[in-house]
C-alpha cells in the first residue's frame, strides 16, 4: 500500500484515530479529517508521523458541501491522488424520545451522518478513477437494526440510510472498479457514547465487554485491502457477538 491515500473523516479520535494509525502502518498516506477537536487530530497525526508514516490534517464540516469541497482539493494539492475513503465522521443528536426531537436536530444529524457520507463519495469517484479504482468503508452502526426506541431513534434512523447507501452502491460503484462495504460496529469505547452506558451494558454483551476502536478499526483496514479484493456490498457487524 506505500504511497496510496486514504481519507478518514473523523479521524482524529475513536475508531477514526484507530483507523488512521492502523493504515499508516500499513504505508498508507493519510488524510485526518477533523471538524473541531484540532488538538486530538494533530496528536494522531504527530503519532503517526512519529512511527515513520505519512499524515495530514484538514478541518472540514462534511455536513457542509463546501468544505467537503474544499478539503478534497487540499488532498489534491498536497497529495495528488486518492485510494480509499473512511467514512467515519458522524454525530448522535439529541437523546431521548424522538417526540422532542425537533426539525433541526432532524436536518443536522442527518446532514452529517447521511448527506456527509454521500458528498463525500462524489467527491471521491472521480478521485478514484483516475488512479484505477478504489475502495470505501462507511462506519455505520448496530442502532441501524436495532432502532434506537427510547434514546436515540434519529441516529438510528441515520445510520438506517448509511446501510442502504453500502448496499447500493456497493453494486453501483463496483462495475467501475471502486468497492464499497459497510462497518456496523457495536457498542465501542469511544467519547460517543455515555460513560455509563459503556459500564451498564458493557457486561451482556455475549463477550461480556465493550469493544475497542482498535477491533473495530482492524475490520475497517481489512476491507480497504487487497486481502478483501472480492468484498463489496458486505455489511461487517464488529459487535462481540450481539447481533
């Protein structure tokens, strides 16, 4: 993989952190995507650079057509090529009954988590092409089948698009040498979720714990690889056994 490049969106931290160290070690050259933590994704950045490998980061909102824009042609000036696209950034929204929840809530999780993914999947078509093909991961999640009811429907509701979107195109994009595939992670230990939660629930899941970014992050890189040449429409559940 040395010289190809990767976009993570929401690269700075969680399972986007885990991502980017993961594929720099693999050679790839990366770009970290941040909307507001800039501190957390220079220190991702700085720690791959540190083990030898190739980062940068830009800020951009990818809820905001132009800035998902504007951070494809920083990636064209600076690197000149694109292979793979992490799509990762993503927001939860209010918590609670969704009868509070209000038509702003409702456009701005979805502006990220669905209208986000899919600009910046145009943005990197042509990208892709141009270097002979390529590979995306859109990181969904288990509330997409799960239904969120009581505490979080509109992310769940999000994330129900986010599949949908993997499923399509992953047929679509596919004919023309580009694959993509769909992470569905369970309850992970990242700033997403609420502390208590990750203790409450942590002990029923079959494995009898919370995953780590790391375990999500690996089924990330192994669909961007050659070893997953043949994959592509593939949900990967990464969940410790919860279905």
């Amino acid at each position: 993989m040395a010289g190809r490049v990767v976009v993570v969106t929401g690269g700075g931290r969680g399972i986007g952190a885990a991502s980017a160290r993961m594929l720099a070690a693999q050679g790839w050259r990366v770009v970290i995507n941040f909307r507001n933590d800039q501190v957390a994704a220079e220190a991702t950045a700085s720690t791959i650079q540190a083990a030898g490998g190739e980062a940068i980061t830009i800020q951009a909102d990818t809820g905001d057509p132009a800035a998902v824009q504007t951070m494809f042609e920083t990636l064209d000036r600076t690197w000149g090529r694109l292979d793979a696209l992490v799509n990762n950034a993503g927001i939860v929204g209010p918590r609670g009954s969704f009868s509070n929840v209000s038509l702003q809530d409702m456009e701005d999780v979805l502006k990220v988590n669905v209208i986000g993914y899919m600009m910046c999947i145009q943005a990197a078509i042509p990208r892709m092409l141009k270097v002979g093909g390529g590979a995306i991961v859109n990181v969904s999640s288990g509330a997409a089948t799960q239904g969120g009811g009581g505490e979080n429907v509109l992310y769940a509701v999000s994330k129900g698009a986010v599949n949908s979107l993997g499923i399509g195109l992953g047929v679509e994009l596919a004919r023309i040498g580009i694959r993509v595939n769909t992470v569905s992670p369970g309850l992970t230990r990242t700033d997403m979720p609420p502390p208590e939660k990750l203790e409450s629930q942590g002990p029923g899941i079959p494995m009898g714990r919370v995953g780590e970014p790391e375990e999500v992050a690996t089924g990330i890189v192994w669909l961007l690889s050659e070893q997953a040449s043949w994959t592509a429409g593939a949900n990967l559940r990464i969940s410790g056994g919860r279905p």
